[in-house]
C-alpha cells in the first residue's frame, strides 16, 4: 500500500508538470532512494502516519501564477491555535529533480506537534536557473504571511526547514533575510520574506570550499562552473551572507562529510554574535535519512525540540 502511494504521488507530479509543459526529472523520488539504501541498511522502513484530528490539510494551493506557470504549495495546520509557529519546508534533489509531496510525512508530523507546516514547489534547475527556486519560495513565505490568518500562523515565528539542496536553499534563504538581490519586486504582497529560524538537514552551506565537492549538479543550477561564474558559486553560498543578522539556526547531519561544507566556519560566525544554534549528528546515517525509519522520527525530534526552544 504505501509503495502504491509513493508510485501515486510521482505520477501526480508527472502528470501536473507536463500539464506546465515543463521540463521535469523524477529520478529522484522516495521510492528510489529506498531501492538504493535497503540492501545496506535493511532495517529501514517508510513511516507510516496515521490520521491526525487536529490537524486540516490544504493541498495544491496556488501561492503565484507568473505567466502561466502556476506554482503551489501543500498547507498542513494545526487546528488547536490560532497563531501557530510556521515551518516552511524545501525538498531536496540536487536542484534539478524531487517534489513538494516528499516533504508531507514530515510536514503532517511538525503539524501534530503544534505547528503549521508547508511544502513548497519552486522552479528546478531544467526550468530556470539559480536564483529563480530561491526567490520562489520566499515568495511562497510572504504568502503565508499574507493569508496568516486562514493557516493559523503566527507571521513574527517562521522557520525554513530544506534537506539536501533544499537545506542549502533554507540556509541561504535565512541568511538573505531583506537583501534585495533575492526579492521578487513584482509579487504582490503586503509581507516581507524574512524568517526567524533556519533548519539545515544536510545542505551545504559554501559551493567553493575546502570541504566542498559540489559538481556538475550545482554548475548546471548554477548557471556554469566555479572557474567560469564564481560570483554565483559565492553569492548561493549561505556562508557569504552568514552575520549578526542571521537567525538561530539548527544543522541536522547525516555522517557523510560533504554534506556539511562550510558549516563550522558558519557556526564560528554565529557564536561571535551569539546567535543560537544547534548540530545535531545522526551517526552511520546515509543522505536523504529523513526519509525513513528510524532517521525520520529522530529529524522530527530534533527539530521540535529545537523550534520549540526558539518560539515557545
């Protein structure tokens, strides 16, 4: 049954993508990630979560239509308050691959615990380049604001989570919060873009770095490689813009070194102004643990533990 949903959820995505007539690629899905880990990790299991009374779920809303492309999110909300901490969440798949609906087993599980929580769809490395996906969703989270009311949302309490190259979009996207360069001027919207938290599971936070391997996937979001445009490569990195302004940020790690470059010099950073942060490593873990048992429960821990310390 739930590989049937999985299947479900992929052909949903194909099926709305060409309705855009864009391009999309599916080789990055739950079920493929799963086919990859199970023969070195067998115990791992898919979650399975069951209907929650207090929470109302909202999906495919539209949150901008900018000549014809219309792009959506999925509203998970917490029925219990009224003002309720947001999480905006970003899925991974190297910018060029994945889908909003990965992130619903974990947007259903924060909504339980007290939240209202968002899955994003963003323009992906075979539509537009680098910076379009990020400007997409901090459109997406002046949306919310805007409507903060309908989704019970507290607009002063949002925090950004992304998982792979969405946890490297989370990270930039706090790290920018009000630079222009990352702003839509013509999204109607009366909120601004700015986040009060930043969850990073295993995104890279600098493309050019010691501790960096980041190739042909960035290049191709990026718009070149590093020799050939490097003020992308530096101006994407969350690390460029790491300040006093920065928001608490928690770093989620899986035990695969590349995936955290940049993050100790960023958390040098943040405690030379005191801000608070968090890196909480799940050891023998493979990328895209999020995704299954027992990694998906100890992400959801951290994280509301954490959010928790920030906004309740």
């Amino acid at each position: 049954m739930r590989k049937i949903g999985v299947i479900f959820l992929i052909l949903l995505s194909s099926v709305r993508a060409q309705s855009q007539q864009y391009k999309v690629d599916t080789s990055y899905t739950i079920k493929s990630t799963y086919a990859k880990l199970i023969k070195k990790y067998p115990f791992i299991t898919i979650p399975e979560l069951k209907p929650n009374i207090d929470v109302q779920e909202q999906l495919d809303l539209v949150y901008n239509k900018d000549q014809e492309r219309v792009l959506h999110l999925d509203a998970f909300i917490n029925k219990k308050k009224k003002r309720n901490p947001a999480v905006v969440m970003i899925h991974g798949g190297g910018w060029r691959s994945g889908n909003k609906d990965q992130m619903q087993f974990l947007a259903r599980e924060m909504a339980s615990k007290g939240y209202s929580c968002f899955t994003i769809e963003y323009r992906l490395s075979l539509e537009a380049k680098y910076p379009t996906g990020v400007i997409d969703v901090k459109n997406a989270i002046r949306f919310i604001k805007d409507n903060a009311g309908k989704f019970n949302v507290d607009p002063n309490k949002i925090a950004v989570l992304g998982c792979s190259s969405g946890g490297q979009m989370a990270a930039l996207i706090g790290t920018t919060n009000n630079n222009p360069i990352f702003e839509d001027k013509a999204f109607k919207s009366k909120s601004t873009s700015k986040v009060n938290a930043i969850i990073d599971v295993d995104g890279v936070l600098a493309f050019k770095h010691p501790e960096s391997s980041e190739g042909d996937m960035a290049a191709f979001w990026l718009g070149g490689k590093s020799d050939e445009i490097p003020e992308n490569w530096k101006m994407a990195s969350a690390l460029t813009h790491t300040d006093k302004n920065t928001p608490p940020t928690l770093f989620i790690c899986s035990s695969i070194p590349r995936f955290h470059a940049g993050r100790d010099d960023m958390i040098a950073i943040l405690k030379q102004h005191k801000i608070y942060n968090e890196v909480k490593t799940i050891e023998d873990s493979p990328h895209s643990f999020w995704f299954f048992e027992p990694w998906f429960t100890q992400t959801i821990t951290y994280t509301t533990q954490f959010l928790d310390r920030i906004f309740k």
